[in-house]
C-alpha cells in the first residue's frame, strides 16, 4: 500500500515539474526555429519525453492527494 508523501517529496515533485515544463518550453522553441527535419524530429522526441515526465509526476500528485490527510499534522 502507498505511504502519504513527506512535504519534502512533495516540493521535490513540483521542483521537477517545474524542470519538466522549463525543458518542454525549451525543446518546442528550438523545435521551430529549427534548420533541419532531423533537428526537428530530436526536438519533437524530446518534448514527448518530457512530456511524459510530468504526466508522471502529475500523476503522483493526483495518487498523493487521495491519501493526504484533510487535517493540518500537529
């Protein structure tokens, strides 16, 4: 059974969701200003992948906030 998440792991996640969005932003404008088609399909491959990236961390967050506690922790 899955344990709540720490505060700690929780702001890990949103540190690298931030991360993930940073480098989606980044691999979608070098992919348009892009020179070549092969340049393009690296860039396209690599926002996909980071773009997975935060769907999963997403979905951590989305499986931790079932199992919060709906109460401050003294």
């Amino acid at each position: 059974m899955l344990q709540p998440m720490t505060a700690k792991e929780l702001e890990y996640i949103a540190d690298s969701m931030s991360n993930e969005d940073l480098l989606i932003k980044q691999c979608s404008a070098v992919s348009v200003g892009a020179s070549t088609q092969q340049l393009r399909q690296v860039c396209s491959q690599m926002l996909n992948t980071h773009q997975q990236h935060y769907q999963t961390l997403m979905h951590m967050l989305q499986q931790h906030q079932s199992m919060a506690p709906t109460q401050p922790q003294q």
